[in-house]
C-alpha cells in the first residue's frame, strides 16, 4: 500500500485576509517558529508519506522560502519529496474568461497530472487551516480495511467549546462510521461533529473525480463529490480525538496560538510519541534575558532581547520589548521591536513590526489588534 499527498495552501486564504495580503495560509506564522504548513507535511512524513504535492495559487513566495527543496522534512529526495504545483488558468473551460481556480475540485484539475504520475494506490488531501498531530498511518489502514471509497478525519467539538466565523463541513455519522449526511455551516450550540478535510481516496477514484468534473463542469467537492455520493458509495468516518483547532478567522488564530501556552496542548501537538512537528532549521543566538526582564508564561524564541515584562505571549525570532515595557496576551511575529515604556495588551504583530515608546495598544481576545508587516506606531 503506498500514498502521495496532496496540500492545498491557498484554500482558506480569505479566512484570515490580515495576515495573507503578502502571504499564503500554509505559510502564517505559528507557535515562535512553525509554519501551518508544518502540520500537514509532518503528519505526512511521520505516516511515510514522501511523495508530496503542494497546490498553490498566489503570493506563494514565502511558502516556497519556507519549503525549499523540503530537506528538513526529509522530503529532499530524486524519487518523490516535495513539489509545488504552481497555479493555472482553467483551460478546461473553453472560453474566453479563462481563469485561475476558485475551489477546491478546480485546484484538483490543475493537479491531475501529478494525480496521474505519482504511481501510488491511495492520494492523501489535506488543507492548512487545521492544526493537530494525527497518524495518517491508520487512518489509511482503517481506510483499506472498511473498503471505503472514501475516508474523511472527523472531529467531535462538545457545545461551548467553539465558534466559527465562516461555514464549516457538519457531519452526521450512523454508528457504523459511514457519513450520511453533510452540510455546509455555522453551528452555533450543541455538540458537532466537523470535517477537519483531510481525506483519503484511491488515485484512480480520484482521477475519475476530476475527468467527471470537468466533462460535468461541477465545481464544488463537498457538493457535487461528497454529499451527491453519500447514498451511493460509502463514505467513513475517521474519528479524531486529539488536540485541534481550525483558523477561521484572526480572533481563531489568537485563541489556537494562546492554547499553546497549555502544556498538555504542547506536549499533544509537539511531542507526540514519536511524531514530530518538523519545520526550516533556523541557527540564532539564544534569547537574551537582562537584569530588569521580568517573563511570565510565555514562549520564546530564539534571538529575542527582554528587557521588560512579558506575560502570556508568544514571540517569534528576534523580537525586542524594550525596558520599562509590559506586553500581556501578544502574539509578536519576527523582527518585532518594541520600544522603552510601551504597554501592549491582545495585540498581534506580523513581521518587523516597530512599536516606538510610550505608546499603549490594546486589543481584546475576541478583537486582537493587528499591526500589519513592516508597519511602524
């Protein structure tokens, strides 16, 4: 039994427009040093998956920076790793109005030639909007043992524990696992149970997937592919029962990012038996701690100098909190330099950020402000 995955990178880009206007989704900022990348490839990896395609659609510079020739995921291979699959126009249209994809089974038709070489029995898909630790390992053996033509990872969310800003894949499931039925939507109480769209397919149903669509003109996976064959072939379920979460929106990102500062969610997403979380290997001084730095709670990386008080916040590389300054509940990306004397409270910098003295920012956990890349205040 082998596999290839697929990831698509741009999917959600709309779902977090502050921190995509110069970046993809797979390529945000997350935990000090990761990528959200980072959780598909490795999840990939860890299960031997090694031969790995990643669909983008535009400002991919930084995801390709970030990915390279995929040595530090082990993906730098002559057979197989890592390809990026750049984005097309959809030719397959015919007219005069061609255009790049919009959805996801458009990004499957611009994929169909590595669909079509990769030579493995089973396609892995997986977006980047989903955080967890998951071994795809047995998700593909369960997949093969049921006989299902397809396999969706599921996630059950108890009431009060969520709140999506946008649609998401609500399942109903028998007690045999087989999904019956799927809608697109907001819950707002009671338990859910959510795709987390990761899903397993064999190559060749995949390839009659995308050669239906085209010949048909669908355009939507969920709709045309998944709910219009839920009665005819069976679909399972995969239950998911470890550490999670879903960036919908920038208040989803602050909330996921501020669980990080949970133990038990580190060490479920991080340090995981033997499944790492691997990403680009940085070489950077250690963080520079002087005699009036006061941290509490937070993580760290490499590179920073506090000066100051740092409690409940995640900073990236680099960053700098100047002395006199308290930060409280931010997320700092790298290259952040705060001044003398500032206060800053539920505040998220993107890259090289500059936050002068005396100055006093704050946000709320269900309203972050956001400094956008390279702006100064």
């Amino acid at each position: 039994m082998t596999a290839a995955g697929l990831i698509f990178s741009n999917i959600h880009d709309q779902s977090i427009t502050e921190m995509t206007r110069k970046r993809t989704m797979a390529s945000i900022p997350y935990g000090c040093r990761y990528r959200l990348i980072d959780f598909a490839l490795s999840n990939m990896v860890n299960s031997d998956i090694t031969n790995v395609g990643i669909i983008t659609h535009y400002n991919y510079q930084s995801l390709m920076d970030h990915v390279g020739n995929g040595k530090d995921w082990d993906l730098a291979r002559r057979s197989g790793g890592i390809k990026i699959l750049p984005p097309y126009v959809t030719a397959y249209e015919n007219t005069a109005a061609n255009k790049l994809y919009e959805n996801r089974l458009e990004a499957l038709m611009g994929a169909v030639n590595f669909i079509n070489r990769c030579g493995t029995d089973y396609i892995v898909l997986s977006d980047c909007d989903v955080i967890l630790n998951i071994d795809l390992g047995k998700v593909l053996e369960d997949h093969v043992a049921s006989g299902a033509y397809m396999t969706i990872v599921t996630k059950k969310l108890e009431k009060g524990s969520y709140h999506f800003e946008k649609p998401v894949s609500v399942l109903k499931i028998d007690e045999d696992n087989r999904i019956v039925d799927l809608e697109d939507r907001c819950p707002e109480k009671g338990n859910v149970t959510i795709s987390t769209n990761i899903m397993v397919i064999s190559r060749t149903d995949l390839q009659n997937v995308v050669a239906e669509a085209i010949a048909r003109g669908q355009k939507s996976f969920h709709k045309d592919i998944i709910a219009k064959n839920l009665k005819k072939k069976l679909i399972r379920a995969y239950k998911f029962d470890g550490s999670y979460s879903m960036i919908t929106s920038l208040v989803s990102y602050f909330e996921s990012s501020m669980n990080l500062l949970n133990k038990d969610v580190r060490k479920d997403l991080f340090m995981n038996g033997d499944r790492n979380i691997y990403t680009k290997i940085r070489n950077s001084a250690p963080t520079k701690y002087t005699e009036t730095a006061n941290v509490k709670n937070s993580l760290l990386a490499d590179g920073c100098v506090i000066e100051g008080t740092v409690e409940n916040c995640i900073l990236f590389r680099n960053v700098h909190i100047g002395k006199g300054t308290v930060v409280k509940n931010c997320i700092l990306l790298q290259d952040t330099y705060v001044g003398s004397n500032a206060k800053l409270n539920c505040v998220i910098t993107d890259k090289n950020v500059v936050i002068k003295d005396d100055r006093n920012l704050s946000g709320h956990q269900t309203m972050p402000f956001f400094i956008g890349k390279g702006e100064t205040i």
